[in-house]
C-alpha cells in the first residue's frame, strides 16, 4: 500500500511499538494496516468422504474447488454454507477448516475447508460451467495443476501442505 486510502497522501514506513515498521499517513497522522480480500476453498465431499466434487469455471478446461469471497459483516462459515449452496445447490451438514494462505495475485487471503455435504444432487449455478464427482485418487489426478487449488487438496490429503 503507497497512498492513504482516506486522504491520497503517500504513506511513509513508521515503525509502531509491537508491530515493526507500518505504513503512516503523516497528513491523517494514522498507521494504515494492508487492506486485501478474503476468500474460501472448499474440498466438498460426499457422507461416505470417498468422492470429491470439482467444478470447472469461466471458460477455463480444469477442474478447480468451489470458492467464493466473503461478504462484509460474513464469518466465513457462513460463507463456506452460502457458496456451496449458491454455487452447487448441496447442503453443508460438516465442515472444518483445514488450512489458510495469502494468495499475492489477487491480494487474497484464502480460507481452505473440508464441507461434508448432504447429498449429491447438485443442482448448478450459472458460475458452473461443468462438474463432477471424483474418487479422492481421481480429484489428485484432475485438479488444477500448479493451483492454489491443488496445493490445498493435496495438503489435505497428504498432510503437508506446498504452496509455491
């Protein structure tokens, strides 16, 4: 962050007690944290948490996780229930954050769940361009490679987690 978001001012780095050097607005005469975007990844199985369900979307030919950005006053549980409802019209019985990670392209921070889900009727929303249920072996085959998508099902799957 360069400028003040309030005044436009240039920030200058200041160091604040406890927290090391933070942009400052000498005009506001404020620190400005970083602001960025939160968002949730879901590994959506089924009750017998033998099948995965990943969705291909916006033109793109590879199979990604369902994922959505979380709304103003929303904790992210609810946006865990909400997207998956929205996105696959399944219900969220279970879920359990797994793990999260700061994603530089798009100035996300990114909240990775497991949601067991009611059943496995989806019913798809226009974001969807196609899905399909997978054997766990078959999700490690055909999702996403070099994704943040893969780093977080493989990281759940294996236990150790790599983000490049």
């Amino acid at each position: 962050m360069e400028y003040c978001r309030f005044c436009g001012t240039q920030l200058v780095p200041r160091e604040l007690k406890n927290e090391g050097m933070v942009p400052y607005c000498e005009k506001c005469g404020e620190f400005r944290f970083p602001v960025f975007s939160t968002a949730v990844s879901m590994i959506v199985m089924n009750r017998c948490r033998d099948r995965i369900l990943l969705i291909k979307q916006y033109g793109r030919d590879s199979y990604i996780l369902v994922a959505g950005y979380v709304n103003k006053g929303e904790d992210a549980e609810n946006t865990v229930r909400r997207e998956v409802a929205e996105e696959t019209g399944l219900r969220v019985v279970e879920l359990h954050f797994n793990r999260s990670h700061y994603f530089k392209p798009s100035n996300t921070l990114m909240l990775n769940f497991t949601v067991i889900v009611e059943d496995e009727d989806v019913h798809p929303n226009e974001e969807i361009d196609s899905y399909r249920w997978f054997t766990v072996e078959e999700a490690k085959e055909n999702i996403r490679k070099r994704s943040l998508a893969e780093a977080f099902l493989l990281g759940y799957l294996t236990g150790t987690y790599h983000f490049t």
